[in-house]
C-alpha cells in the first residue's frame, strides 16, 4: 500500500465515524493542525499516536489493519523515539532550570552533557522529567530522540542487555537488522560512529549500574545523553562527566498544582483541606498522586473528603511504594483505581500483570487473559484513562513494575489461573510464529504441532513483512517469557517456541538470540528426557555456535547429543542423522560425518517418505563428495533429481543441482559444473534459501577460478560475502579474504 494512502484512510475513517477534526482532536488527545496534517498526506502518525487515533474512531480490525499498513514509512526518518510529553506535567521548575543552565554551558562550550537524574524511590517521576526535558530540548537537536527503558530495576527480568539497547537505537538511526553486529562492543562502535556527526538527545531511562549506561553514550558533540536511575550513579558521575541532579518528591504546592490539573482546580479550591491532606497521604510521590487524581476524575462528584477517608484506613502498604511518613499508603492508591474498574478489566489487569516482559502488545495481552482482540482494546483503554498503563513508542502497553507488583499479588489473591494465563502466551508465541514462518523464509518447516491454548490471538500475517514486524514486535515478549517461565508444566510450551523462532532468528542474523534460547530449550528438553527434543535442540545450538565462528565450544554438545540418536523413532531418525551429518563436516569430522548420511539414507529407505529419500540422498551425495567419491555423488543426485520433482520440493531440487555441481566439478566438467550451479543458485534464490544461495555462489567461485574467469570468482565470492554477512555468519570474512587473494 502506498504511503500517500494513510490520509484518506484517515478522512474516511473519521467521517464513518461522524467525527469532526475538532471533535476526533478532543477524543484522541491528537492536535487538529496535526490530523489535518495526516488527512492531506503531509505526514504520517508515530505508532503511539496512531493507536490513539486508531483508538478514538473504534476501528474494527480490518480498518486497523489497513491503517496500520498504510502508516508504515517507505524510508525511516529521523529517530522519535520519546514517549508523548505528559500535558499534566507540572512543577520541577528549579531542577529544569538547572537542567537549562547546564546545557547552555555545554552548548556554549561544544561539550557532550550527560545528566544524571537520581531521585531514589520509584514513582518520583524521573522518567516524566527527563521526558519532559527531552521534548523541550528537541528543537536544539533536530537529528531526533532516542529512548530506551533499561529496566535496571524490574523484579521479574533482568535489566535490560546494553547490546539489545544498541540494536533498538541503531534501527532507529537507520541501520537495517542484518547489519547490526551482534557483539555488544561492535554495536556500540557503530552506534557512536552514526551519532557523531549528529545532534540527538538520548534518554536512557531506569538504569541499573553505570556499567549498564557506559556502552550507549554517544560522546559526541552535539548529543544530550540523559540518565534516570534509583541508584547514584557515581561512577558515572566520576569517570564519565556526568552531572548529578537530585530528584526529589513533590513538594506540597507541587502535589497540589498536579492534582489540580487532574481534576480541576476548581474542585481542589472547594475542599482545599481535604485536596492538601490527598497528596500528603500520597506522599507527594507523582506516580500515586497521578493515580489517584485519574481516579478522581473518573469520580466527579465524590467528595475530596471521602477519599481522603479511605486512604486513611486503607491497610497493608505496598513497601516498595512506601514514603517515609507512616500514614502514606500507596497501595491504597493502586486499590481504590483498580477497585474502580469494572469486574473484566480488574481481573483483565490482573492477568496483564503476569506478562514477564516490559511492554505488551495487545495481541499478547489478549491472550494472557484469553480474550478476542475488540474486549481487550476496550479493557487496555479503560487501564490507560486510570493511569494503570502506559504506551511506549511502539504502541505497546506498559505497567510501572511496581504497579505490575500489584496486580501480580492480586492475581495471586483471587487466586487466578497464572499457568493457563502463561500457557496462552507461549502459544500465542509458538502459534503465531509458525504462521509468520509461512512467509519469513520458504525452506523452513518446524514440523512441530500447532495446538493453540483456547483463548491464543491469531494474528493475520499475509506476507513477509508482515510476518517481520510481528517477530520484531514479541522479540522481547518471547525472550523474555523463554527466560522468566519455569513452570514445569510448561516446558513442552517453552520448547516449542524456542524450536519456531529459530527461522527468524536464523534469518535475520539473530546468532546470540538464538543461542540464549535454544540453551534454554535445551535444559528443558534434557529435564523431560525427550529424545526428539533434546536432538533438535542441542543441533540448533550447535549450529548457531558454529556460525558464529564458536564451533570449538560444541564438542560437549555433540557427546550430550550422541545417545539421544538410537532412542529417536524412526522418522526422527533419519533427519536427526542427516543433521548429525552436517555438524561433523562443519567441523571436519568428516569420517564421522560419512558414516551418518549413510546410515540417513539407510533409514529413509525403508520410510516410504520421498521427501525424506530426497533429503538423504543428498546429503549422502554431497558427503562423498567431500570424500573425493565424485561418481557416486553424481548417482545420487540423478536418483535424487526426479524424486524432488514429483514432491515439489523446489529447494531440494536446487540441493541436487548444486551438489551435482560441485561433483563435477571435482570431476573435472567445468563447463557443465558452471550450468549445475546456475540452476541451483536461480533456485535458492526463488526459495528465499540465502545461506544456500551463498553456498552456492562461493562453490561457483571456485570453478570459475579453475577456469580461469578471474572476474567471474571474485564477483561471486563478493556477493556471497554479502548474504554471509546479512546473515552474520562468520564465513563472510573467508570469502573476502578469496575474493582479494584475486588481485585487483
């Protein structure tokens, strides 16, 4: 879909709905200049505004789906990353003042500003400030915002890896996934080398140590680098440069001017008391005054003394929320919004609670609380306008850890189903990534079974790009679901996703992901004893360590794995023993390797499975042929060659073709060598099979040089330089080195 396409979208969108400009401005918290600015194609909405918008017009699905396509950017602009400005923010006006002074000083001076804002408990508004700050100093820094949570406090997680928060900002500069090195200190070698010539500000939020904050500074001239943190950060502080600021509850006029905007001030000025003793019992902390002025706005006509009344009484505290003053009970805050709700979306946040991660899509929070997509909408609204959830920069949904700490005790409380809660969200992540699979690459299939817990969301992927933004938008979802779910009854869940992202993570060059998840699933399948499990799993780590360059580290792995190979069924067997096949000629076991695609082949002639004969003999055929066995290897291809026609499998078609190539080649048939492998190439090609396509081009280098085609050899070896390299497959560096060894 173009992108010209949103605005009339939009326009249609908004008069279905009978919407005015200014009528769809009020609803959706969206400026009307800057609707209109969207319906007559001069811009297109960020992910969060577009929820809102999306939100505010009741789009049903197929609309939303429409919208969203027709948002997405030909080209990426300039990173915007920053959560929206709070219009209720107030106060902090001497900490902004000495904010401004100090980055008037620097701009004055050509220095990198790093500011560390370090108020201590959580909820004292830390990230609204350096928001705040950020949006205010935008204009100083046209070449846009970057933002990350490092979640250096989250009870359920570990903080955030400083390399996964380099990957988020280099994709926001512009630099495409398969680029992106995988080593945290390469990343941020490329992440300083794209900021240095460019005036950003950086807001690194909820940070846990300084060795978390230390590989994202820019340290360049012309970039604002702000910290927020519970600790003090004072490493940071002495080695760095960085500025210290203080943050510091509310003070009592503060409080009074937050709440007011919240519920107006006209309210605060009838009960001025009772509003002053509201924010006392709240200890002047933002989070809890923002909270309970939300509720109090859903409430208009209660009494400002009624609620005073009731935090008073109001026992346990929530201790991680806890203000020095004995009288201030936070959780009092949380219960009285929470109690507000309506009985779905209370127990709908207390199953969004459950999610292990950050930040949850709508798709994944539907499906903790095993809904259909148009409820949870609604319940997601209802949490939002009580200030129980957020939104980040991608549209996702975000519950302050210490507000998930709650809805987690309630969830235990009401003694909620938390396995079949986390049950629908492993599916959810297995289930939908075997139909992204579908369109993400066409050689892979997981083989597992699909068996969706009831109330798993189906999302419709259509084609590949949906099928990447989908994977892009659970990364950290699954990730951190694979880490933080060790229910027992679970494992099968656990392995099954790890088993269906090994295709986008293969894919996308995504070697340190995999490797963390397939260990997981590894342990897990040893756990169970699973033969089938523990073989698939054990290979994919192998093979993940061996593309990365690490294949001395999966020698233990291969001996874990051996007496796993006689308890398979049969119809395991064969491909685990052509896999086997693999992994020794990788690392030149190549005895061993032969005897495995014999013993592949052995088993698939007795299956009845013509796919599995194709598959067998072609590994039998490539093997003896690394043996020097040429004949053979070209028996078996023309065996194979008819076998993958009739079943369809164009990829192993082009396996024949290739195979046959290099055979020849080591027969010395040059000329029809170079016919095999053009065949096989074209093929891969048209399967999406990039790191056979790759193989193929360097076995083509090869028979090019032995002809004597100079040119010919280094372009292929370049080329397969280049797909080896998206893929950041270690062997991208060899095939440089033979294409230089050429000469100029």
């Amino acid at each position: 879909m173009e992108t010209n396409a949103f605005g009339p979208l939009l326009r249609e969108a908004r008069q279905r709905a009978l919407l005015t400009l200014e009528s769809l401005a009020e609803a959706s918290g969206v400026s009307v200049r800057a609707i209109s600015d969207m319906e007559r194609g001069k811009s297109l909405p960020r992910q969060a505004t577009l929820g809102e918008l999306m939100d505010a017009l009741d789009v049903d699905e197929e609309q939303r789906r429409r919208l969203v396509a027709a948002a997405r950017p030909g080209t990426r602009p300039v990173p915007r990353q920053l959560p929206p400005d709070l219009a209720v923010f107030r106060g902090r006006e001497g900490v902004l003042a000495q904010l401004r002074a100090l980055e008037d000083r620097a701009a004055a001076q050509g220095g990198h500003v790093v500011i560390s804002s370090i108020g201590g408990m959580a909820g004292v508004g830390k990230t609204a400030l350096a928001v705040h700050w950020a949006h205010q100093m935008s204009e100083r820094f046209p070449d846009g915002q970057l933002y990350v949570n490092l979640r250096g406090f989250d009870d359920l997680g570990k903080p955030l890896d400083p390399g996964d928060a380099l990957g988020v900002f280099l994709r926001g500069l512009g630099v495409p996934s398969t680029d992106i090195p995988s080593a945290t200190e390469q990343r941020g070698a490329l992440f300083r080398q794209r900021a240095a010539t460019l005036r950003l500000v950086v807001v690194l939020d909820n940070a846990r140590d300084a060795e978390q904050v230390r590989p994202l500074l820019p340290a360049a001239p012309g970039c604002l680098t702000v910290v927020t943190s519970r600790n003090q950060l004072l490493g940071l502080a002495a080695a760095d440069g960085a500025t210290p600021v203080g943050l510091d509850v509310w003070t009592p006029e503060e409080s009074l001017a937050a709440l007011a905007a919240r519920i107006g001030a006209e309210r605060c000025a009838a009960e001025p008391e009772a509003a002053a003793e509201l924010v006392h019992l709240c200890g002047h902390l933002p989070l809890a005054v923002a909270v309970v002025g939300a509720q109090l706005g859903a409430e208009p006509r209660l009494p400002l003394r009624v609620a005073v009344a009731e935090l008073r009484e109001a026992r346990p505290r929530l201790d991680a929320l806890s203000a020095d003053d004995s009288s201030v009970d936070v959780r009092a805050v949380f219960s009285r919004s929470y109690r507000a709700l309506g009985p779905a979306t209370a127990r709908f946040f207390r199953y969004l609670s459950l999610h292990p991660g950050s930040a949850a899509s709508a798709q994944a929070a539907a499906s903790l609380a095993g809904l259909p997509m148009t409820q949870a909408r609604g319940h997601l609204r209802e949490l939002a306008s009580a200030s129980l959830v957020s939104r980040d920069a991608e549209g996702r949904y975000v519950l302050h850890d210490l507000v998930r700490a709650y809805g987690a005790e309630l969830a235990e409380h009401h003694d909620d189903d938390r396995l079949g809660a986390l049950d629908r969200l492993l599916s959810y992540l297995h289930h939908n990534a075997k139909s992204a699979n579908v369109h993400v690459t066409q050689q892979f299939r997981s083989g597992l079974p699909d068996d969706p817990a009831a109330g798993t969301v189906h999302v419709t992927i259509d084609n590949r790009a949906d099928a990447l933004d989908w994977y892009r938008q659970e990364e950290q979802t699954a990730a951190a679901a694979l880490r933080a779910v060790d229910e027992p009854r679970l494992q099968r869940r656990r392995i099954d996703v790890a088993l269906e992202w090994v295709s986008y993570n293969e894919t996308t060059g995504r070697w340190p992901e995999e490797i963390a998840a397939t260990r997981i699933a590894l342990d897990a399948a040893l756990g169970l004893d699973d033969p089938v499990a523990v073989e698939r799993s054990s290979h994919n780590l192998i093979r993940a360590l061996i593309e990365t360059g690490r294949g001395d580290e999966a020698g233990g792995l291969i001996e874990t794995r051996l007496p796993y190979l006689s308890r398979l069924p049969a119809e395991h067997r064969t491909g685990a023993e052509r896999r086997a096949s693999w992994v020794c000629s990788k690392l030149e076991r190549h005895e061993e390797a032969l005897g495995h695609a014999r013993t592949a082949l052995t088993i698939a002639r007795t299956l009845g499975q013509p796919d599995e004969l194709a598959r067998a003999l072609l590994e039998l055929a490539f093997k003896v042929s690394d043996m020097g066995e040429n004949q053979e290897a070209v028996a078996l291809c023309e065996e194979a060659l008819p076998v993958c026609r009739d079943t369809g499998e164009r990829r192993f078609e082009a396996m024949a073709w290739g195979t046959l190539g290099v055979a020849r080649l080591g027969l010395d048939d040059l000329d029809t060598a170079v016919d095999d492998l053009k065949k096989a190439r074209h093929l891969f090609g048209e399967t999406l099979d990039v790191y056979n396509e790759a193989e193929t081009l360097d076995n083509l280098a090869t028979v090019h040089q032995r002809r004597g085609a100079t040119e010919e050899a280094r372009a292929c070896w370049l080329e397969a330089a280049e797909l080896f390299a998206g893929l950041r497959i270690a062997r991208a560096a060899e095939m440089r080195a033979r294409a230089e060894a050429l000469g100029p």
